[in-house]
C-alpha cells in the first residue's frame, strides 16, 4: 500500500529537523571556546565589575595599587579577653546569665566557674568560652 500525504510531510518534516540539528552541531563545534587559552579571551572588567569584551574607553581609566588588594576574608580584629557585666539571672542550682556591659548579650554561667560567692545584680568580669550550645563565661570575678 502506497504512504498516505501526511505520512510523507511528516516523514520530510522529521528529515528537515535532523538535518538542522546536525547543521546546529557542526556549527557550536566550530565555534566553541572550550580549550582556548586565556590570552585567546580577553575580557574587560566595566566600572560596575561586570566582565565584557569590549575595551574600556580611556577617559575613565581608574589606576590602583595591586599590593592594596587584600585577598581572603577580612581579618578578625582582637577582642579585649575579660570583659565585664551584671549578674541579671541566678537559679538556685547554680547557673545563671551574666549581661555583657559593651553588647548588652547575656551569656551563661554556672557558680562552679566563679571564684566567690555571686548574687543577682552583682558586677563581674569573667572570661568568654565557646562552648557547644554557645558562649559561656569562666572564670568570673566580682568588681568593687
């Protein structure tokens, strides 16, 4: 039996689309970048730090010391190590939380930390400890 008309212009369309994406293939083949050097790339970094690669006009040319560049994450600065507070919680089983005088935190203590005996509303100092559910205090102090 002979091939209906649709079956025939279905079976020129699926031909035509093969054809295509080979055409389509052969094309991204010849004009990838994959495997070029850098120097074969050049690219240009715009006032807003956005790559392009069209160079920039000389107008605007922004000069700068490369030793100024700092690489990596911003140093950490020194915290003083005792700092001081108000004792603004104490339980009867011997913890409590101490309000940090600069950053108004509360950080925790237990009374085995201390050196004397403390009471609410007392003025320490004491010694910040990262411990695993958060800062706690050590080796507290009260002030006069």
């Amino acid at each position: 039996m002979a091939d209906s008309f649709s079956k025939k212009e279905n079976f020129k369309k699926k031909a035509q689309k093969a054809k295509e994406k080979a055409q389509k293939r052969e094309e991204r083949k010849t004009s990838n970048n994959k495997g070029k050097s850098l120097d074969d790339m050049i690219m240009y970094v715009d006032a807003n730090g956005q790559l392009t690669s069209t160079p920039p006009d000389n107008s605007n040319v922004e000069e700068f010391d490369i030793n100024s560049i700092q690489l990596g994450a911003a140093p950490i600065e020194a915290e003083e190590t005792v700092k001081t507070g108000i004792i603004t919680f104490l339980s009867e089983k011997g913890y409590g939380f101490i309000t940090e005088d600069n950053s108004k935190e509360n950080v925790f203590f237990h009374t085995n930390n201390a050196t004397e005996v403390l009471k609410k509303g007392n003025k320490v100092s004491y010694e910040k400890e990262k411990s695993p559910k958060g800062f706690s205090a050590i080796d507290i102090k009260i002030v006069k």
